[in-house]
C-alpha cells in the first residue's frame, strides 16, 4: 500500500515503521444519525446515509474513516461539497473546517460474504436456503458500513433507522423508537444510543424466534435464532442472562446501563461472540443448548461465553479503552467474569479449577516463545489490531493476570476498585493506569507497581527451589521453550506458599531463607500466578509421595503435571519422567485432573509416532492408566452419578479407544450401529463416531455422517461429526474431506480452521493438509484477509507440524509473507515453536522408548 503524504494521513512511515495516524485530535463526533436501505438486496447493494454532527479543531479538509464505500454526495453545514475523495480508508472532504460542525453523507455499498462489516449469513429451513442480515463491527470494520471516526476513543450517541421488508424482526442496541409502514416496506427507529464506540454499533435482520424474560431490575432480556432450531435451544442461554446480568448489577455496584439486552445465534460468525451494547451476536454454538443433544461440556460453554460478553457491557462499552493498545482492559477482565459468574450459579462445575487447566494452560504454552507479544501491546497499523486478539495472551494471560491481582488484595477491594472505576469513567475511555489507580485505592496496594510489569513484559518466569543445609533458595528466570536471546527480566512473583515462612513476593533475582520444615513445600499453591515452579530432587519427591499418597489439591495435582510438561518442554528435564510420573496418577478420579494427563499423553504421542512398536507400548500404557476408572464407570451413565464424572467417563472411553482393546473398539462400533446420533450420549458421541470412521466396517459411513453434517441444524453434532470424520485413516477419505475445505456450502468459512486443524493433526492426513494450505494460500486471503482468524493458519500449523522438511517447508512459503503485519508476528513465533518442539523430539525420544520398554 502506498502510504499517503499528508499529516492526517491513515499512514506515516518513521524509520521504515508504519505508523497508525489517528482522526480523532482533528473532529471529535457527538452524535450519528445513520439510515441503511436492507430492503432489497437481490443486487447486495445497500444504500446508506449519515449525519454526523461534532466538533472539528481548525483544519483545511475532514477526515473520515470509509472503506469501500461509494460516495455519492457530501453536505457540510447544509452546503453541498463537490471536492471530495477517498483515500486508502479514508474520506476526506476538502473545506476548512472549525467547531461545530455537520456533514452529511450519502453511501452506498456492496455486501459481501467476508464476516465483518454489513453481511449474510445463511440457512436452511424446510429445504430452503434463507439469508438474514449482521454486523461485526470490531475492530475496525464499522467503516465498512458508514463513514464515520473509526477510534475507540471517538465516542459518540448514535441514532440508527433501517428500512426492511415488513415481517422481519429488526435489532439494533436499543429499543424501537418508532416503525413506518409503506408498502411492503417498514423503516424501524431505534431509540438513540448512549454514548460508545463505533465498534459496538450493531444490527441484524431476519426471520428470527424469541424468548424472553426480566430480570429483578427490569432490564429485557431476549434470545434470538433462527427457527430452524428447536425453542427450547434458547433457554439455556435465557436462563443465564438474566442471572448473569442481577450478578453483575450487584458485584459491580453499577447496574446494567440499558433497558434491553439481546442474545442472537448468527448462522455464520467469525468470532466466538461480540459484545454489541445491547445487542450481543454470537455463533450458533456459543449461545443454543438443545437439551436432548447438548453435553455439559457444551452448557458451561454457553453460559461462560454469555457471562463474557455481559461483563463487556461494563468492561469495554460502559467504560472503553482509549486505543486498542489497551485492548486487554476489555478481554483480560472479561476472561475472568466469564468463570467468575456461572461459578456462583454453580459450584459444582468448579471453575476456578477449570480456569487453571484451560487459561492458564494456553498462557503457558504460549508465552514461553520468544517474541510473544506482552498482553499490551503498540498498535503501529491496522492490520495489527486484529492480530491483537490473542487468544492465549490478551484473553488467557490477561485474564490469569487479573486472577492474580485480584487474588493479591482480596476479592472486597477488588470490587470496590470495580465499582470505583466504573462510576469515576462511565461513558468514557481510559487506560491500565486509571484501572490501579482504582485498585490501589480500595486496597492500599500499589497495584500499579505489581501489574505494570506483568502487563508490559512478554513472557514469565520459572522459579527455581532448592533446599541444602537447611537453606531454601528461590532463584527467578524467564522461561523459554525453543531458541530465544538471553533476557534479564524480572518480576514481582507473588509466591502464594502453603508455608507461612516464606514472603509475600519474590521481586529479586533469587533469596535464600532459613527451611527446616520436613513437608511437601507448594509454591503458586492455588495456580493464580502467572508462573512455573522447577523443584530440586528433595523437593520433587515430596510432593510426588503427597501425591500417591492422595494429600495433594485437585488444582495441585493438575499443576504439577503441566510444570514437568513445561520443565521437560524447556529442557529443564526429560519428556521421559512424564511416564513415571503418569504412574502416580493410576488411582485419579476427578475430570479436569484426567484432562491434564490426557494432554501430558498428548504430548508423549510426538516421541512414537514414526516407531510403532514405541507407540504399541504407549498404548498399552494409556489403557493400564485408565482401566481403573474405566471399571468404575463403564460405558452407561450411572443413576445419582455427579457430571464431573460423567464428563470423566468420555475422557477415559478416549483413552481406552487409543489403547485399541479390540473389545472396546467393537462395543462403540455396536453403539453406533444401534442408535441414532441423537440417542448417543452427548459425552461420547464423537469417540462413538470417530471409532465407526477409523475401524469399523461400513464404508457408508462417512457419506452418512457428512450428509448429517449438511442437513442438521444441531451445531454440537456437527461439531462432533467435524472430530469424527477428520479422524479417519482412509487417504481418500482424508483428500475428500480437504477437498471440502474450500466449499463453503459444505464447510462455512467460520468452520474452515477448525475442519484443517483437525486434519493437520490427524498423521495420516497431515501432509496432504499442510499441501492444501500451501495450494490454496490465494484463496486463504481471499475469505480471511480482514479477518481476526487470518493468522490461525501460519499459528496452528507451525502447533503441529514436526519435522525439519516440514520446519524448511514452513519457513520457504511464509517467510514472504512476512510484510504482511497481521501475519508477522505468527510466522516469526511460528518458526521459532517449530524449531523448539524439533529440538526437543530429537533430544528426548530415545529416553521416552527406553522408558515405555521398562513398563
């Protein structure tokens, strides 16, 4: 892109850096009036207009964010502009310009299928394709949809109308306002908004059914989806709502600010879901629970996705980050309420624990890479903002982060900071330091000096602790796991011991204190900090004796698994001890502690995969690990069971079928042939499945299941059918399903990356799928250009990928990419995993098949 010349420019280049130019210093709006024509859109064109009222600082001409719209008139203050043009995104309107200031525009554009700006989304009912109409405005895509100040900061109340084909249901943020009838046409008003970003202008169109509730404030609270789904698909989500937001309402002292709140399932969306104020949209997935198909895995989804995008309504729209540098103002925090809520709803789910073995794990493996972003990070252009959603950093790291904090002053000040916040800053926009401003104030901390430099510094640190002579010593260093450059940093490591003898934190490079205590010393004890423990010898072996002998945490147990993955992962030890360590673990029962061994088994899969007599004796292992609690709970949900161990019995059947007993192959093959999907148990259905794909013998059994998958409007079976069928052995099964990929009337873009993940980590598809993407990179840009999934593929790949061909192959097709700067930083830390995790196959698989010959 040619960057232009002029100092309102989108672009400047400093020193070959380009540079984000923001609009907002030179026209500040106070108010949109925005009108779009949906009423016929046979020629996916839609005619548009906006009145923008503000104020402007004093300048030869006004810019405004518009991006492949076609202008046809501009008005400023009632008189016609004929000088105008479009520059990059830009509109730019040559007057002077100063104070108040009104300009009207007239727009039309065209809709696309790209799942951002003003777009489609398809279904089917009764045989019949249908369309409803969305937006997705974050990041910056509402200058897709009208010309406006595309900047956070740039807030502003916003007055929407829409004129539609009489007998749809017509969304926006707010309630209508007004209607008007003419002809087959009605023109819907909304009430105006508060004031907000662009980003959170929101509307959708469609033939949609409802279900609704209140909650103890008044507030509306409506589900939304098509009606190719059933209505008690709408409940769950209904149900958690309405809790959601009497919880928020009473933990942040602040009610909910607006008299409505929307929840509607979009047939095809990009992200999981978008915190429109008002009107959430989500994927059909994250927001319907059929309860006659839908697992419990599946309902806490639902209401920790619906309780994320609630805590927005306050975190990221009440209040909103200036500049997308704090973007982790919105997510981080969100990360946690989304646990913190449902988890008062329901105990039993023990979530704070499932925080530790799902966040903390994807913080942890992702933030030991060299060149990993900080959770804030400098915005330098616009194709970074959406490399900015880093699931692992801003979401998993920021929220573990925030976790910490908040451990560290105690959850009453925490609130009362919250509550603090919001009132000082409602409507308006901030940054991390008016956050620990908050904080400090309520809990005479200096949050600030804690939490800058986490926030600032990529990566985190491994503890070292080691006793001798009666003397602990602590020693801090970041914690790499592949090729990385020397690094001096330090944090400020709140230690959280079950020990009261030692401090509070650990801000020096190491300390040594006086340690007589004979018991098992536990570092980070609950797992709300953001690092890794490297026990000595003496240390290790006590907390594995606590182990075996049952005295350890549920949470402890998990954590200490994951660190020796991690410590063997940074060379700090052998991936070979893993084996011996898995031993202690023969007599675990709870589920989430069985996640983290399936994933220490996941990671010794690597080390066999081209020995198969190493990967027979793996297999034997993994069913001699299970067996016990497969006795226990069998294949039938037993009467009065509790869910954890229902969800259990799916992970131990998981590892039995890897075992391949031929006994359990043949009973899940028999529960395929004799029931319907929909009669399978939910927690078994895609192990049933896959079983039928991999061994069974009806070769009709793939056609059946994607079939199924076409016509069923059950997103959690389809879900399931997508893990079943990528699972096959079949070479042509395989390049018939990577033919798929790029068909979108089989496989939606939003489903694309999963379907090729799912693929690439199947060994004997993975080469015909890392081709495919190589084959196919044109059209990858083509459906995820602007999009937040762009860097997934050059991401996930480089997750899988093993070898050095496929290291020099990695490197030959992305390293051109690499200009591209929603792509840079994935290809650089891509390179440098790949190299990691070879290393580390190439050091440890001689230990790991001597160790798997000794059992």
């Amino acid at each position: 892109m040619d960057p232009p010349t002029t100092s309102q420019g989108r672009l400047l280049c400093y020193n070959g850096v380009m540079q984000v130019t923001r609009l907002y210093p030179h026209f500040q709006p106070s108010n949109y009036d925005l009108f779009w024509d949906l009423s016929d859109i046979s020629n996916r064109r839609i005619r548009g207009a906006a009145t923008i009222a503000g104020i402007a600082s004093g300048t030869d001409e006004l810019r405004l964010h518009a991006k492949e719209l076609d202008i046809i008139s501009v008005t400023l203050n009632d008189i016609p502009v004929a000088d105008f043009r479009t520059e990059g995104d830009e509109l730019v309107i040559s007057a002077r310009v100063n104070g108040t200031t009104t300009v009207h525009i007239d727009f039309s554009l065209t809709v696309t299928d790209a799942m951002h700006g003003i777009y489609p989304c398809y279904y089917t009912l009764d045989g019949i394709r249908h369309e409803l109409y969305a937006t997705q405005f974050e990041s910056h895509h509402a200058r897709e949809a009208f010309p406006c100040i595309d900047e956070p900061e740039a807030k502003a109340t916003y007055t929407v109308s829409l004129k539609t084909t009489d007998g749809l249901q017509v969304l926006g943020n707010m309630p209508v306002a007004s209607t008007q009838l003419l002809g087959a046409s009605r023109t819907t008003t909304f009430v105006a908004t508060p004031r907000m970003s662009s980003y959170l202008v929101a509307f959708v169109v469609g033939d949609l059914q409802r279900a609704t509730t209140t909650t103890q404030s008044g507030v509306e609270v409506n589900v939304y989806a098509t009606k190719a789904h059933p209505a008690v698909a709408l409940n769950w989500a209904l149900e958690h709502a309405a809790q959601t937001i009497d919880y928020f309402d009473d933990y942040f002292g602040v009610p909910y600010p607006l008299p409505k709140s929307d929840h509607v399932a979009l047939p095809d969306f990009s992200s999981g879901a978008m915190e429109n104020w008002g009107l959430i949209t989500y994927r059909e997935i994250a927001l319907l629970a059929d309860p006659t198909t839908v697992s419990i895995g599946n309902k806490q989804y639902v209401a920790e996705v619906v309780a994320h995008e609630l805590s927005h309504q306050w975190f990221g729209n009440l209040v909103t980050m200036k500049w997308w540098d704090n973007l982790w103002l919105n997510e981080s925090f969100a990360t946690i309420m989304e646990y913190l809520a449902p988890n008062n709803f329901h105990p039993d789910w023990d979530l704070w624990f499932e925080f530790s073995t799902n966040e903390g794990v994807m913080a942890l493996r992702r933030d030991c890479i060299d060149g990993v972003q900080p959770v804030q990070v400098a915005v330098n252009h616009p194709d970074e903002i959406n490399s900015l959603f880093d699931g692992a950093i801003v979401y998993a790291k920021g929220g573990r982060l925030m976790r910490m904090m908040q451990t560290w002053i105690g959850d009453a000040a925490f609130r009362k900071g919250l509550k603090d916040y919001f009132s000082s800053h409602q409507y308006g926009n901030t940054t991390g330091d008016d956050l620990w401003d908050a904080l400090s104030a309520a809990s005479g901390k200096d949050v600030g000096a804690l939490m800058n430099t986490w926030i600032s510094q990529s990566g985190y640190p491994v503890v070292h602790a080691a006793l001798a002579n009666g003397q602990l010593t602590l020693r801090q260093e970041q914690f790499f796991v592949g090729p990385h450059e020397p690094s001096s940093k330090l944090w400020p490591i709140p230690l959280r011991a079950n020990q009261a003898d030692l401090p509070e934190l650990l801000d020096t490079t190491s300390l040594t204190i006086p340690f007589t205590s004979t018991d098992a010393l536990h570092l980070n004890a609950d797992d709300s900090g953001h690092y890794i423990v490297n026990y000595d010898d003496e240390l290790r072996s006590r907390i594995i004796a606590e182990l075996k002998a049952g005295n350890v945490s549920n949470i402890q147990r998990a954590q200490f698994l994951h660190e020796q993955m991690m410590l063997a992962r940074g060379g700090y030890t052998s991936s070979a001890q893993l084996i011996e360590l898995l031993d202690a673990y023969r007599d675990e029962s709870n589920e989430k502690v069985w996640g983290m061994i399936s994933l220490a088994i996941a990671d010794l899969k690597r080390f066999v995969e081209t020995n198969s007599t190493a990967e027979a004796k793996l297999r034997v292992f993994v069913g001699s690990l299970a067996e016990k609690q497969f006795e226990r709970l069998g294949w039938d949900m037993l009467d009065g069971e509790s869910e954890d161990d229902t969800q259990l019995r799916g992970t131990i059947i998981g590892c039995m079928l890897y075992s391949e007993r031929p006994e359990i192959i043949a009973h899940a093959i028999d529960l395929y042939s004799r029931n319907t999907l929909e009669q399978l148990d939910p927690e078994l259905r895609s192990l049933i499945m896959g079983a039928a794909v991999r061994h069974g013998s009806d070769a009709t059994v793939v056609d059946t299941l994607i079939t199924t998958y076409q016509t069923t409007s059950a997103t959690d079976i389809q879900s399931d059918i997508t893990s079943a069928v990528t699972s096959s052995k079949d070479p042509g099964v395989l390049q018939r399903l990577i033919t798929m990929l790029t068909d979108t009337k089989i496989i939606r873009s939003q489903d694309t990356v999963r379907w090729y993940v799912n693929l690439l980590r199947n060994r004997e598809g993975r080469s015909a799928a890392w081709q495919w993407l190589r084959d196919n990179w044109a059209w990858i840009e083509t459906t995820f250009a602007s999009d937040k999934s762009h860097d997934y593929f050059p991401r996930y790949s480089a997750n899988i990928l093993g070898t050095q061909r496929q290291l020099q192959e990695y490197k030959d097709f992305f390293t051109p990419l690499r200009d591209n700067p929603s792509l840079t930083r994935a290809i650089d830390m891509g390179i440098l995993d790949l190299e990691g995790r070879i290393a580390i196959i190439e050091r440890d698989t001689p230990a790991v098949i001597a160790a798997l010959n000794k059992f």
